[in-house]
C-alpha cells in the first residue's frame, strides 16, 4: 500500500486538524455563506489577488468543485482594486459550514468560536489573518490587534491572550462604530505573533512575514515596563463616590490621585455605572 500524502485533506471540516481550523476562523470572518431559489446557494471569499495563494489552499482542502477568479475595480480605498474570490455551491459543504457556526447571510455580530473541539491558535490565526492586523506602530513598536463586532470573538481572544502571554485585556464596543478593538504591544505582541504563526502553518504570506519582523524588536534599557492594570472593584466605586473627593480616595484606596479623579469624573458622566448599597 502506497504512504498516505500528508498535505492530503482528512475528513472536510475537521477542525482538529490545524488547517481546517484556520481556513474555518478566516471563512467567519471574512467568508460569506449566501441562500439562492432552492438548495442553491454558495459559500465566498474575496479577498486582495496578492493573498490568492491562501483560497489555492482552500480549493486544495475542499473535496467538492470549487474555483476561484479575479476582478479588477474601483473601491473606496483605491482605483483598479484587484480581488480574487473563492466560490464553492456544493450543498453538503455549505450545510457543514453552517451547522459548525458560519450562518447564512450577515453574519459579524453572530458568530462564535465552534462548540466542537478545534485547534484553537489555528482557528484564531484565521480570525486575525481575515480581520486583524500586525506589524509596527508610528512609534516602532510590534503591535497584534484584531477589529470585531462579535462579542463571543473579541472575547474569547482575551481570554485565549491572558492565557499565552498573562496579560489581561478588556472587551469594549468603542462609541464610533460599535466594534471591539483588541490590541497587543511590544513584548506581549511578540509572543502572541510567534504563538499564532509557527514554522510551517497557514497563514497569510505578508502576515506571517509581518510576524516574523516584529520578534527583531528589543526593548530600550531606558524604556521601563509598566505594572499590570489594577481594575477597579464595585465596593471601591462606592467608597470613591462616598468621599467624593479624589486626594482623599487615594489615600484610602491605595491609589493615584490621578486614577481616582479620572475614575470620579466616568461615574458621574455615566461611563461607568454604580451600583450603590
């Protein structure tokens, strides 16, 4: 019996296996999952033509009829915009995907992490390739981010982050928009591009490149590490509101005149809700 190539697809969807788990992350994010009269339908991703190497890999796990072609067009960020897209109709594939968390139509508040067991740096690395970022800050300082409208994702990153690296971070819908924005900076940035984008995964050629540049950054001798966060509790809000005066909070809770003043001013612009006793 010959040997079993091992680039050949296991079973379709399987999101155990790390390239699976990562094409599902990325079709989430910035796939589409549309309806036609019928059974008809068809399952899309179109993204900028110098990433076409990643919809190949695709069309190579996807043992159903797929393709992929190109278009050139005028957007909002630039003239003669050159897109590929990847197109499967099969219904047994569309019915897959969608059973495993990719819904029908607009999709960017509803979806989630999978319910079934997935190879989970995999799968976040499809997130972030499709609607993250990594690279340098005007400052020159590596940076991770990923820009989400779906709680359960922006979420679950956090969780995932502290979790590699032990630092925390806060979910947040910012006013403009309404989407979350996670960010990571310097050292914390690097270990989670490194986690993410290991030798010989899928990714994104420009992302795993830009992942690659930032672990050159070293931290200046003269640039000090700032402390963890300390997040304030609902019974040191209410003792802040009760003195009503910051220089005196300080010194009752252990804590920068500053923060207390700051924190002051969000109760009582109603940024931050109290719960008084």
């Amino acid at each position: 019996m010959a040997d079993q190539d091992p680039s050949a697809p296991t079973r379709f969807m399987d999101l155990q296996d790390p390239r699976y788990a990562y094409m599902f992350g990325f079709l989430q994010a910035d796939g589409h999952l549309a309806r036609g009269r019928g059974q008809k339908g068809k399952l899309t991703a179109e993204i900028n033509a110098r990433d076409i190497h990643i919809l190949r890999e695709f069309q190579h796990l996807t043992p159903y009829y797929s393709s992929i072609t190109e278009r050139v067009r005028d957007t909002n960020f630039a003239e003669a915009h050159r897109s590929a897209t990847w197109s499967v109709c099969s219904l047994e594939a569309r019915t897959i995907v969608n059973e495993l968390g990719i819904p029908y139509g607009k999709k960017s508040l509803d979806i989630r992490p999978p319910r079934t067991d997935f190879s989970r740096r995999d799968y976040l690395r499809g997130i972030i390739d499709a609607d993250g970022s990594l690279g340098w800050t005007a400052q020159g300082f590596p940076f991770l981010a990923l820009t989400s409208a779906s709680t359960a994702i922006a979420a679950y990153l956090c969780h995932y982050g502290k979790k590699v690296t032990g630092t925390g971070r806060t979910t947040s819908r910012n006013t403009r928009d309404g989407v979350y924005n996670i960010c990571y900076y310097k050292e914390t940035a690097q270990q989670l591009a490194s986690h993410f984008y290991y030798d010989g995964c899928l990714a994104l050629a420009h992302k795993q490149a830009n992942a690659e540049s930032i672990q050159t950054w070293v931290r200046p001798a003269d640039m000090r590490i700032a402390p963890p966060r300390r997040r304030w509790t609902e019974k040191e809000d209410r003792e802040l509101l009760r003195l009503d005066d910051a220089a005196t909070a300080a010194l009752a809770l252990d804590r920068t005149e500053q923060s207390c003043a700051m924190r002051l001013w969000r109760i009582r612009s109603g940024q931050v809700t109290v719960t008084r006793r």
